[in-house]
C-alpha cells in the first residue's frame, strides 16, 4: 500500500459519507496524512427570470452557503476528535468537477468517497459522482459503500 501524506474525502453529510469519512480518517491516522474535508454546494437552479417569492437569489445562495457552513462545523466538532492534522472546505460547483479539482489543487493522494448505490432509473436519472470521479480523476480513488445497500 502507499503511503498517503494527504488524503480528501468528499461529504454531503449522509449515512453513506459519514462511512467514508470514518475510513479517510482512519487512513489519515494510519499514515499521518492531513484530512481534506470536502463539500460540494450543488450549483443551484438559477431561478433568475422567475418569480420566487420573499428571498432574492443572492440571498439564497448565501444562507446555503452559511448552512453548509454551519453543518461542516458541527460535523467536524462531533466526527474529528483528537486529530488535529485536518482542514475543511466548502466550494460550490458540480460535485465531481470540484472533487477532482480540489484534488488536484491540494495534491492529494487519495479521495474517499461514499456511494449510494443506486440502480437501474434512481442511477440513470441521478448519475453517480463517485462513478465519475473514478473515471475522470488523475488521483487514486477509494469508494466506500454503506453496510446494507
């Protein structure tokens, strides 16, 4: 196995990233890598053009950032105890565009990422970022699915 100095997982604060990011953390321990830790705010819709009631679009856009925001440090303060060696980002973009280019940018060697295992329609409709980032990335990429799916 190689050893990893730095290592990126990318959440979106479900059951099957929260499994992610307990594998990336105990790579990062086993190897003394920093953790990178990765959200994706989707692009939004643009709604401009449109009527939406009582909130401008910059306005949304900002109170999304700042749930995101809200949501990495509560996750961080619960998930990362007693490892200090770890930073979090939060970047808006096409998840798996963002993934790979965080990556790339933070040379990482190695991105974790949780699956939902999707089928059938729910996979055509919904894509898969994990399965496009195992295609597009330069980076070695280690998918971790959720126990039961």
């Amino acid at each position: 196995m190689n050893n990893f100095s730095t290592v990126l997982v990318a959440i979106d604060f479900s059951d099957s990233s929260d499994n992610a990011f307990q594998m990336a953390l105990s790579l990062a321990k086993k190897f003394s890598a920093q953790l990178l830790i990765l959200h994706v705010i989707n692009e939004p819709v643009d709604l401009r053009g449109f009527y939406v009631p009582h909130i401008s679009f910059a306005r949304l856009e900002e109170e999304i950032e700042e749930g995101a925001q809200k949501m990495m440090e509560s996750f961080c303060r619960k998930n990362v105890v007693g490892f200090e060696n770890f930073e979090h980002l939060i970047v808006s973009g096409l998840p798996y565009e963002q993934i790979i280019s965080q990556a790339e940018e933070k040379s990482a060697d190695l991105i974790v990422l949780g699956t939902h295992g999707r089928t059938g329609l729910d996979h055509v409709l919904f894509g898969s970022t994990a399965e496009k980032v195992v295609r597009k990335s330069k980076v070695p990429v280690l998918t971790v699915r959720l126990e039961g799916e």
